[in-house]
C-alpha cells in the first residue's frame, strides 16, 4: 500500500509542477502580481525537482511490479509512470513559444491595400524618416510582436 501511496503522489506532485504554471501564467485572462510570482517560482523548481519525482515513480512501480501478483495492477503502476516522465519532459520546454508562434512569411501592405484593417480596429502607430506606419493590434494580439524597419530604422512593435 505504501509503494502505490509514493506512486499517485509523485504522478499528482510532477503534474502539479506542470499544472499550477499553466494556470497562474495564463496570458488568456486576468492575472495577478502574486499569481504570476508563485507560477514563475513553481517554473522555476519544477525542473530540479521532476527527476527525482521521475526516479520515485520509477522505484515505487518496479517494486509493485515485482511484489505484485495481478497483472492489471502491474499494468497500471508501469503506465502511472508515462505521466511523471511527461511531467519531466514538459516543464522543460516553452509552451508559450508554441502558443505565440511568430509568423513565419510577415508581409506589409500599403494603407490602400489594407483591407483586412476596419476603420474601429485599434493600430500601433509608429512614424519615424517620414515614414508611417501601422499594426492591427488585433493581429498582434496572437503573434505579440512584429519586427520592421521604418523610416530606414528597425523597430520591434509588441503588444
């Protein structure tokens, strides 16, 4: 009983490391100063402490797996590992990068080939060299920043 007790607290804490970061740093919605504190700090340790949450799930279903005599018990420590291990392999990517996915081919258009652009929708607006221009915070929105020369000066727009 104790070798599935460390076996589901381990798949709860490696999920935990990746669950609480995602709920807390969601761009999506409202956030807060502390909310946004404590998802960076769980960010922060999950890297560090998955491995060792890993190694547990790992002891703990090979020891049921070699004390346990019902096979679907077996089956079902081995696959309660799957999760740990993914858990330990996420929190070590961007899932932010993936969410914000630059635009691989950006291409500009004159304001009178603009049409994609309505007369209510907000723009960032930059003039510089005696030239204007603008981005639709609309589709800055999704892609978040926009990489441009104006006037003949490079500029990075975000929003």
């Amino acid at each position: 009983m104790k070798r599935w007790l460390l076996l589901l607290l381990t798949v709860v804490a490696a999920l935990a490391f990746v669950a609480v970061p995602a709920l807390l740093i969601d761009p999506f919605r409202p956030q807060t100063a502390g909310a946004l504190e404590t998802g960076y700090r769980v960010r922060a340790w999950a890297p560090w402490a998955t491995p060792p949450l890993a190694a547990l799930s790992v002891l703990a279903a090979a020891l049921i797996w070699r004390r346990g005599r019902r096979l679907w018990a077996k089956a079902l420590a081995a696959l309660l590992v799957v999760p740990v291990l993914a858990a330990a392999w996420f929190v070590r990517q961007n899932p932010f990068e993936w969410m914000f996915e630059p635009l691989a081919a950006p291409a500009y258009a004159g304001a009178h080939e603009a049409d994609f652009v309505r007369g209510e929708d907000m723009v960032l607006a930059v003039e510089g060299g005696g030239e204007r221009v603008a981005y639709p915070v609309r589709l800055l929105a999704y892609h978040h920043l926009v990489a441009d020369a104006v006037g003949g000066v490079p500029v990075v727009a975000t929003y």
